[in-house]
C-alpha cells in the first residue's frame, strides 16, 4: 500500500487513543467505582438494616426508661439523670437549628466517623468525642457510626473512658462501634520502606473493610486518612465527605526541603539534578505522592483543619485542585479549632477589677523542660528586664512549672538553675517541678503574665490557658500563638510578641506596666472563648449542616430520576 495512504489510515487513529483515553478512562473508571459501589452496598444492605433496627431499639428502651417527652427539652425540668444531661447542655448550641425548616432536626441518616484508633485517649480523640456530641445535640435521630479497631474495647468500655478521660457523654443509643480487622495495615512497622505510600495503601484496605461493614450516609474521617475518603468518593458519589485535619500526610516545608526551587506542582524534576540518584528518587517518590494526596484531598467536601497553620499547609496541597471543582470552591478549607477546657478556668479563676488586687508581679512560664520550650531565651530575658531597674522591674519573679520526665529533664533543669546563677537572678526565680493541677491553677490566679519561648509552636494549648486565666501573654511571634492564640480582640492587644530576649524584655515591660490591666485580662479571656467546647460544637455544626444538605440533594436527585 502507498505509504502516504497507510499514513493517512494510522495517523487519525493514533491521534483517537489519547483523545478518547481523555474522554473514556474517566468514565470507565467511574464506571467501575459505581459497579463496585453498588455491590458493596447491596452485600451490606443487610446489615445496616439489622444495625439501624438495633439503635431504633435502644432509642425506643431509653425513652421509656427515663418517661420524657423527647421533642423538646430545652424547657423540661432539670431532674433528668446524668444519661439524659447531654440533651439539656446544648440547648443554646442547638438553638441555631430552630432558625432553619421545621423538618431539619428530623434528619436520621448515618454518619460514619473513620477513627481506627478511637481508645487512645489523646487530642485526636477529644476532637471526635466532641463532634460526635455536637452531631447527636444538632440532630437527634442520626445514628453516629464509628469504624475503629480497638476489639480489646467494648462500646461501654469506651464510652466510660470518654466521661473519664475527657468528662464529655454521649448519648449511648445512637452512637455504635463497627471493628475492623485490618488495622495493622496502617502500622508504620508493616512498611519499613516508602512508608507513606505503604500506610496509604493500608488506610485503602481499612477503609474498604469499613464499607464492607456499612455503607454511612455521610462519611467523616477524623484522622486524617486522606485516601479513604477518596475511595468513598470513588465508590460512592452520593456519599458526601468530611475530613478534620490534625496534621498534613505530607507537608509542603518536607518537599522543600528535598527541593529547594520547586513547589509541589513542579514538573521539570530533574533526574540528573540534585543530590544524587537516592535523593533523586526520593524527590520524585514525595512529588508523586503528594500529587495523588492532592488528588484525594481534592475530592473531599467539607474540609476542616485545628488551626491556621494546618489550614495553610493543606491549602497549598489540596487548594489548587479544589478550586477547580465549582461545587468544592464553595466550601473552603476553614479551621475548627479543637476543644480546650477553658470554662473550667472561667469557673476557678475571677477576672475582674477586684481580683486584680491578688495579682502579683509574677511571670509564669508553664511548660515542659523539653528543649524546644527554650528557657534560657526566658531566662535571658528577664536578666535583661530586671538590668531595666524600671518601676515595673521591681520586685518582679520569674515563675518555672514543668514536668520533669526523665534525666534529660533533670539534667536541663540543672543547667537552667546554674545560668540563673551566672545571670544573678536567683532571688528572682522559683522552680516548681511537677507542680499539681490545683497548684497550677493557684499560679495562674495571682501571676500577671504568661510566658512561651517556644519558636514555631504549632498551637500551645498553655498559652489558651493562660488567657483562659486572665495572664497577660508575652508569647514567642511565630506557629500558632502569633496566628491563632495572641490575636486582637476589637482591635486592641491581648499580649505581645518577641522574638528575641530584647523583644521579650520589652513585652514584659509593657505588660507589667498597663494603666488598666484588668481591661486586657478581660480581653484575652474574651480571645481564649473561640477555643471553649461550645464554639467548636458551633463551627463543627456549620460544616455537619452542609454535609446533611449534600446529603439530601443527592437524595431528592435519585428520587426524581426514579420518578
Ligand atoms: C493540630 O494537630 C497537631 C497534630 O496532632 C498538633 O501538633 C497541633 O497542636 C494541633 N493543633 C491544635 C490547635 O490543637
Ligand atoms: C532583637 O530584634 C530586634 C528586631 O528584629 C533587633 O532590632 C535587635 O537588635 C535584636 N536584639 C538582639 C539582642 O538580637
């Protein structure tokens, strides 16, 4: 055949592959993620009926038990038992829902919160208990399901740890436990090598053993499983998605470091370049794994992160790809800050122009004697402050608290009293190690000011606490207690930041030199209120709200095509 003929043949077929590999791969691979979706849901249908019949059973035995009317109890009496407190607490929380249709607080689907580590107790956790709280006071007839693999644990048994370690109850009939048996998949000691990748693909397997248990209404990960919800969006369309991220997977400042000039979407990465061919590798392996936890981030509904700095590291990464989706652009990534126990401090600790009396002209520094808490830059500065000889300087101490965990510490502590020596401070500064809890709160009382040398501290739960308690913070200006923590209130200062010891000396200067400082005490714990149990339950509720109207329209839309 003449070659320009063949030519003519082959080429347009060539050129079609891509074209319709374009066009087609999205749909088969759509195609496939809805033939499975659909056939882990029918091999299911089963047992979420059998699941659902079981909580509808406690629901009904607990009513009659406790012989209330369930439709309202804001205005019932306040003679219920501890089991029933949780419908009373929140009536100021749940309040905004009255402003919505009538049919709102009816809505009784299924949230499954992926929490494969649900018993450990930590931070992490507070944040789910606290959410699932806030889902059952918002909508009392949604069933709470959590996937965890804790089998050594039995629903009481973890409930029971949730009103010890963390005084919060749940309303035990319409929160239940699925296990997985997969957990091990996400082990760090199951991939000893390309362990992100490794732990990814377990956090797949996990996530499919959940949907093989029951297939929610709408799916929550609160871990920060990134994958399983890019496979719930896979298999299920109609499932909407939520993430709470603690922490990025992979974070921006790690591809950096490996690669100083490129950003994440960088293409041009160079094989030849760098530092050889296992950096190289590396380089590619961390670009590449960041692309698809974009891809997966990408896909996510409703995203919440606990700060800013979380919020701006899964910005970069998931950001981009989001924005191209008009449906997700409309829900940005926002920050949910966790709980902090800052009512207790409201409760134990008076702020106001009488307890100002009491206040002393005390600097507490509460932390750990780890290295990074940076005591000798406190240390340092307050040499510096007490050299000033100022009004304010006279008679001022410096006020060490801090568990001591092991010889390292002791040995840190050590060092520190001999620097205290060198610096001539020793009249001036009191160590307390492994102060009680209602020592603690005695310091916080009568100390003027808060103090926290760390750099780059990506929250500092000390910190809340301090203005909680009314201290006047002087806080390093870096990570989250210059962006999140020791912000304006009303546009007026509730603390200052340094960086230095000079800066340092200074803010204590200032903050120990206020005409009115029972007017900044008052504005700071007004600024510790946007991290109380109650302002989380709020925000977490706004984005549960868009995740149940997501929810219901894609309802009504298999309703209407059925029609
Ligand atoms: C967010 O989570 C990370 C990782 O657990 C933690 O280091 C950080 O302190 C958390 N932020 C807040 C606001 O609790
Ligand atoms: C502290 O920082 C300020 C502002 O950056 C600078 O002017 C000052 O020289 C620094 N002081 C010391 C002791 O480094």
């Amino acid at each position: 055949m003449d070659p320009k003929v063949l030519a003519f043949i082959v080429v347009p077929i060539v050129a079609a592959v891509p074209l319709a590999s374009i066009f087609l791969v999205p749909l088969l691979w759509r195609t496939i993620g809805s033939v499975l979706g659909w056939y882990v849901r029918r091999k299911t249908e089963g047992r979420r009926a059998q699941i659902v019949e079981l909580m509808d059973g406690d629901v009904r035995r607990h009513n009659e038990r406790t012989r209330q009317p369930t439709s309202s109890s804001s205005g019932s009496s306040s003679s219920s038992d501890e089991s029933d407190g949780w419908e009373n607490v929140d009536a100021s929380t749940a309040g905004t829902a009255s402003n919505g249709e009538k049919g709102e607080e009816d809505w009784d689907g299924i949230v499954g919160f992926f929490h494969p580590f649900c018993n450990a107790g930590g931070g992490g956790e507070r944040v789910l208990w606290a959410a699932i709280r806030a889902t059952q006071q918002r909508w009392p007839k949604a069933k709470c399901v959590v996937y965890t693999g804790d089998h050594d644990a039995s629903k009481d048994a973890i409930l029971a740890r949730v009103e010890n370690r963390f005084n919060i109850h749940l309303h035990p009939p319409t929160v239940n436990f699925l296990y997985l048996s997969t957990r091990h998949w996400v082990l760090a000691s199951t991939w000893p090598h390309f362990t992100l990748a490794g732990q990814s693909i377990g956090s797949l397997i996990m996530a499919w053993d959940a949907f093989s248990l029951l297939v929610p209404d709408v799916f929550v990960d609160t871990m920060g499983y990134a994958f399983a919800l890019g496979l719930c969006k896979f298999l299920f369309r109609d499932v909407p998605t939520g993430a709470y991220v603690h922490y990025p997977t992979i974070s921006t400042d790690m591809l950096d470091s490996l690669n100083p000039e490129s950003a994440v979407g960088d293409q041009g990465v160079n094989a030849g370049q760098g530092v050889g061919r296992r950096g190289a590798i590396k380089r590619a392996y961390w670009n590449l794994f960041a692309k698809i936890y974009s891809l997966m981030g990408a896909s996510v509904d409703v995203v919440m992160t606990n700060s800013t700095w979380t919020q701006a590291h899964i910005q970069k990464l998931w950001g981009p790809l989001r924005r191209e989706s008009s449906q997700k652009a409309n829900n940005p990534i926002v920050v949910v800050y966790p709980p902090v126990a800052v009512s207790e401090m409201e409760q134990e600790i008076e702020v106001s122009q009488e307890s100002e009396s009491k206040r002393e002209k005390v600097l507490l520094y509460l932390a750990q004697f780890r290295p990074e808490k940076n005591h000798q830059l406190i240390l340092q500065s307050f040499a510096e402050f007490v050299k000033t000889k100022t009004e304010a300087a006279k008679d001022a101490r410096l006020v060490l608290i801090g568990s001591v965990r092991d010889d390292h510490d002791s040995k840190r502590v050590y060092k520190l009293r001999l620097l205290v020596n060198e610096l001539h401070i020793r009249d001036r500064v009191e160590f307390h190690l492994d102060a009680s809890w209602p020592d603690i709160l005695d310091w916080l009382r009568k100390a003027s000011v808060g103090v926290n040398g760390m750099w780059n501290e990506h929250f500092g739960i000390g910190v809340v606490e301090y203005q909680a308690a009314g201290l006047i913070a002087v806080v390093h200006n870096s990570g989250g207690p210059k962006l999140d923590i020791v912000v304006d209130v009303d546009g007026e200062p509730t603390g200052y930041h340094a960086t230095n010891s000079t800066e340092f000396a200074e803010g204590f200067e200032k903050a120990l030199s206020l005409p009115n400082p029972s007017a900044v005490r008052l504005r700071a714990r007004q600024s510790a209120k946007r991290f109380t149990e109650e302002e989380f339950a709020k925000r977490w509720i706004t984005q549960m709200e868009a995740l149940v109207a997501l929810r219901k329209q894609s309802v009504a839309a298999t309703a209407a095509k059925k029609r």
